[in-house]
C-alpha cells in the first residue's frame, strides 16, 4: 500500500477578487452550496433546475425552452455550442479580436468545421460592414462572435447584427461569458440563436456551470443533425431529455453547483436587472476616474468599454508582477494580468456581480495608490480626490 | 424587458441518499465549499490543487504524474480518457454488462474510434479466458471495462487483467466511478493505464469533478498522437499545463468543487484506505442480513457483489415505484431504481462514503419494513432482529 500524505485540513483567505473571474461571491450564494445534498433524480432537485433555467430565460432576456446550465465551466459552454450547432464540413466564420475568439476559432476546428476567420485588432471591435463582407464571402452556416472580449475588455455592438446574419441565411453564435449580468445582453431583441456564459463572472457564483440557450432555428438545425455529436456529455439531444419533461438520466448534475447558480440568479431577480447593469456601470465610472490620477489608461475606445472588465495600460516604468504581488499578498486584491498579446502590458480590473462595489472601488484604489508610492512609482494626483465624485 | 420571475429562496430537505449516487456528505466536505472562493492562478488555489492531486494519488495507489480532477462529472472523466487515449480509427475494444459499459461504447464510437465490444449478462463480470479470447481476435489499442458496473451491482476481479492486456500490446481502461473510495483500488498493482472516477460517490464529494489518472504507457500513447483532439476543453496536453509546473490558464477551475474535494480527500486520508474499505463491507453485511428478512435477493454472485451498490431484487409483488415514494416523501431516503434491463425490477441501495455508517444501515431497513407493511407486502422476518448480529 501507498502510504497517505501528511496534509493539514483546507484554510482559505478572504481576498477581494477583482481579476477577470471569478469575482467575489454573494453570502447567501456561498451559504447555499452547503444546503443539504438531494438526489439528481429527487422532485425537489427537479424543481431547482425548473426555477434554475426559468431565471436563467430572464437573464438571459429570452424565451428559448433550450436553456439550461452546462455541467462544465464557461469554455465547455462555448464547446457545448459549436458541437451541437455544427456537423462536419460545415463552414463557420469566426471573429476574432481576443483570446476568446481564437479559442472558438480552435473549438469549430476540431469540431470538424472548415474554419474562416475575421480579424480585427485587440481592443477594437468589429462593424457591421466587416461582417457583412465575411458572410457574403464565406457564406457560413454559423457566425460566431464574442460579445465582451475577456481579454481587452472590448464591447462588440450588437444593433443589427443578428438581422444581419439572418439575411445570410446563417445563425448568430454568441459568448457572453463575461457580459451575462453586468451588462445589457437581450438575446431575442438581438436575434441571438446560440449563446454561452459562466457562472463565475458577473452572475456571482462558483465557476463550475455554462449557462447557454438556444434560438427556435438553431434547434431546427440541430433537429436535422445528419451525424451523431461526436461528444456524449455535450450531446443536448440527450442532456435537454434530462432537463425537459421526460427527466431521463444522462450524467448526474452538479446538485451543489446548481442550489448556488439558483442563488445567485435569485439575488439578480431581487436587484432587477436593470438596476444591476446601471450598478456596473457607476463602479467603472468611479474606477476611471481614479486610475486617471494614477496615469493609467484604457487602450479601448470609451463607447465599447465594458464596465465589468476593465482592461487598463500599466503606466510606462511600472513592473507588471511586482504590482500584482503586492496587491494580493499584502493587500489580499486579486487584479489580473494581460492575456496573450496583452501579457506585460496591460491588467484586467473586474468589477463583476457581488465584487463591484463602491466600497471595493475605493479600496482598491487606495491600496494600488500604496502600492505605487512603495515602489516609488509617480502618484500625479490622489485617486480618492478624483474617484468621490462618482460616488 | 422580459419580467423577472417570481421564485423564493432556495430551501432543500436533508434526506438520506441512498441511491446510486449523489451520496451523503461529510459536514466538514459541506462546509469547504462555501470558504472564501480564490482566483484560479492564486498560490493560495494552487497548493489546494497540488494537494488534491497528491490526495487523489494516494485514493487510487498510484504513482502515476498525471492523477488529477477534470472539471466536469464522471462521464466527462470517461470521455476524457477515451478522447486522449484514442485517435480516429484506433480499434477499441469495450467489455458491455451493464449501462456504463455500454455509454462507453457510445463515447468510443463518437471519438471516431473502430469499437468492437464483448459483452456478458448483466450481473455477471468477465473472466480472463474471455477477454484474451477478444483481445486476440480484436487487437485493440485499448481495452475498456467497468470496474464497478453501477447498473448492477457487480465488481470485475482484477488480478492478472493489467498483465493480459499489455501482453497483447493494448492499454488498460478502467472506470472506477462507484469504486474509488468504497472497496479496493489498487490502479499501479493492476496496470491500469487510464482510470477514471466521481466524486459524488464513494468519494462522498458533490457532484462536478471527476478525478483521473494516466499511467507512464498511456502519456506516451498520448504523446505520440498524430491528431489534435477532437475536444479542446478535455485535451489534456493542455489541461496538464494547468495542473504541471507551468500554470497555463486553460479554463476557470471549479475553485468550491475543488475545496470540497480536498475535504472529502482529507477524510480519507484521516481515516485510512483500508478502514474505509472494511467500513463498507461491514455495513453491507448488515444490510444483506436485514434485506433477507424481506425476502430481498441479489442478483449478483456473491464474490462479486459491490458492498457499497447493494443491486437488489424486488420481490414478486412489490410495487417499485409506490415503495420508493414512499421511502423519499414519508422516511426522506432515497433508494435507486434499476437502470436500462433492470428498471422496474430491481432496487440499487447504495452505502456510499459518508452514508455508509451503521445507523443509516437500520434506518433504512426499519423504513422498508414500515413501508412493506403499510401496502401489506409480506415479512416474514424483522430485518433488524437479522441484521443487528452484524453490528
């Protein structure tokens, strides 16, 4: 026998998280992954993930019946999606401005797809004639898009889109992992007929789940599927049987992962959805004003920031890792480093669901003001001066 | 705006989970995952990581580098496995005698894999002369079965399997999703190449991660692939990153899932492999003996009944589903139906992890004896005057 490791019982800290994901989660989110543990067969549970995917239409702005949560994180979602909608052979043009679209870019490959990309440049967003000449071109069966790009911090505007993909005879692919919740995402104004999120960013919860939904023509496509799905635990032909009225057994669902997704989208129904997108953004108008007065600045156009995920330029002279590690072991604030082409350059401020706070604002603030003058760092302004106006 | 639904707070019953899984959970696990949640690149998260993986290594007696949990339940370990092991047009072979076989097949056949498949009565295992007899005419690159079937009940024999499959130049594949945990699982002394698991199991976790391990053979079959895997979010060349010393962001680790892992890892540790072991044949003792009195029989021969998924026959008579209501509304424990060829016909009582304790053991017993009286069903004996000998 293999002897067991001397290892002392689980302690975490209390840290702030303001990275990218996961933000800080709601008391009653996290209280309520320790409620007693039901049967994934059990009525009760059945009426969790009944109420689970009823809020889920209302975050969503839907009123797909295909919504549910994936058993899997965010990029499962966004796997979950492609494979389904896509067979084969299929083309499907990607736009790519971030990590993320290139990693949808990877999925749709090996999923079989011939691939086309778009490409614009990090930070910028994508207008609707650049599309346009991609459809025309590439005539896809699926467009994919993404919505808040994690890794800039970029908004793609959705005004015409979905119209627009539609006149192609072609079906609209949405990531809204990190805007789902923090900013306003109406997938049936916008003709949206596949879209993907995670649990861990401005929906408040542990990450563990991909909430997605489906549009009435994409479940058409998907009906006239002529392959099998080449994956078994994304199949939704045989996940919604599960979810559906007929609850056949298909893979046993995160019970625990659920009662916290259901209290999170309960603490959003509470709020309003309304109040909770103005509530993003009056946090980022307090932080932009502060980080001004650390010379710090926002490589995005203002119109297509997301107020969620603040991706800022590290001031010139200032260490990317001495900073960050200041913030979290002192400090105890997450903030995030730059993805890919950004790595070094830039950070990603996250004021997401329970994590964006004016309290949180000011605090982190404060403590990068601190960092600064230990590192003796220039401090042109106080950011407090210039973030209590916002307030 | 679509309105926000009317829905109250969550509330869930505690209940005694019986069933096929999801089982009880230790309070100190149920506590872990409400802990301060952390960033998934956080040293903090990291070292919990590092110790699940070593806690996993221990749980399956293995030496083997790659011993982690994906992110996702025990099916998504199963198609883990077979995606990383397989490529397009690899003979595989799968040994069927239950449900769990047969999902294998599905998962093999949609990797693009050629499947061919032995198959025995359901309840029975195979014996070595039976598998050689496959793998000569076969010669497959992998040799898939189901360590523990949890449709029946029934535990394949291990002894000598490792050294037969390797013979014949083919990987060992194992699911061990009911087993880890329960009844012996000794992954390096039996040659397993790839085993995978649950944690809401013997394991006694939630459900939502599903622990692996990878033999030196299987990550040099692996390393030698020719193609990509079909699935980006369970490639593990990229997973391992995560995991390794390199720390590449690959997705968004469950970070609670993960907390409550290290829990339920903890108190294996603290308890010990081989007492844990003993603990669940002891209270499957107690149960046959008490199940006897209800004229209750199982189907599987003896030596190779799972003490801790008790696959039972309902008697002549006895109405499955009205017992089973009444054993969750009235007693608040939850019994499993049989699954595919045994639905209807047979009860699975599992005594998993932490519902595996004595007093369980009676209250369940007792229960069924009140509810095989109330619908008039006969007893012919006490079950607890058989069972309480065993004690």
């Amino acid at each position: 026998m293999i002897n067991p490791p001397k290892i002392s019982k689980l302690t975490t800290e209390e840290k702030l998280l303001m990275g990218p994901g996961p933000s800080n989660i709601h008391p009653e989110t996290s209280l309520a992954m320790s409620k007693p543990i039901l049967g994934h067969l059990d009525p009760d549970f059945l009426r969790i993930l009944d109420e689970n995917q009823e809020m889920l239409r209302y975050v969503f702005q839907t009123k797909n019946t295909l919504t549910l949560p994936i058993s899997a994180t965010g990029s499962a979602g966004m796997e979950t999606c492609i494979l389904n909608l896509v067979e084969p052979g299929d083309t499907v043009l990607i736009a790519i401005n971030g990590v993320f679209g290139a990693r949808m870019k990877d999925v749709a490959e090996r999923s079989g797809a011939k691939v086309e990309t778009l490409t614009a440049d990090w930070g910028s967003v994508f207008s609707l004639e650049e599309i346009e000449e991609g459809l025309k071109k590439f005539s896809p069966k699926v467009f994919g898009i993404v919505h808040a790009e994690t890794s800039t911090g970029a908004q793609q505007p959705m005004e015409g889109l979905g119209a627009l993909v539609h006149k192609y005879d072609c079906l609209l692919l949405l990531d809204c992992v990190t805007s789902l919740g923090g900013t306003k995402v109406l997938i049936d104004e916008w003709e949206v007929d596949a879209v993907y999120s995670g649990t861990q960013k401005c929906l408040s919860a542990p990450p563990g789940l991909s909430p997605v939904s489906f549009s009435q023509r994409a479940e058409e496509k998907m009906a006239g599927r002529k392959s099998k799905n080449r994956s078994w635990y994304f199949d939704l032909s045989m996940v919604k049987s599960y979810f559906g009225g007929e609850r056949l057994y298909h893979h046993t669902a995160p019970i625990n992962m659920n009662y916290s997704l259901h209290a999170s989208l309960h603490e959003i129904v509470e709020e309003g959805l309304e109040n909770r997108w103005k509530r993003h953004e009056k946090n980022h108008q307090i932080l932009k004003a502060g980080l001004e007065a650390l010379n710090i600045e926002f490589p995005v156009e203002e119109k297509y920031r997301l107020p969620q995920l603040n991706a800022v330029k590290i001031p010139e002279g200032v260490e990317d890792v001495k900073i960050r590690n200041r913030m979290l072991e002192l400090h105890k604030i997450e903030i995030g480093s730059g993805l890919g082409a950004f790595k070094g350059k830039y950070w990603r401020i996250g004021l997401m669901g329970h994590t964006s706070r004016a309290q949180n604002v000011i605090r982190c603030l404060s403590a990068l003001k601190e960092c600064f003058l230990h590192f003796g760092y220039p401090v042109p302004e106080d950011p407090i001066e210039k973030a209590y106006r916002h307030l």
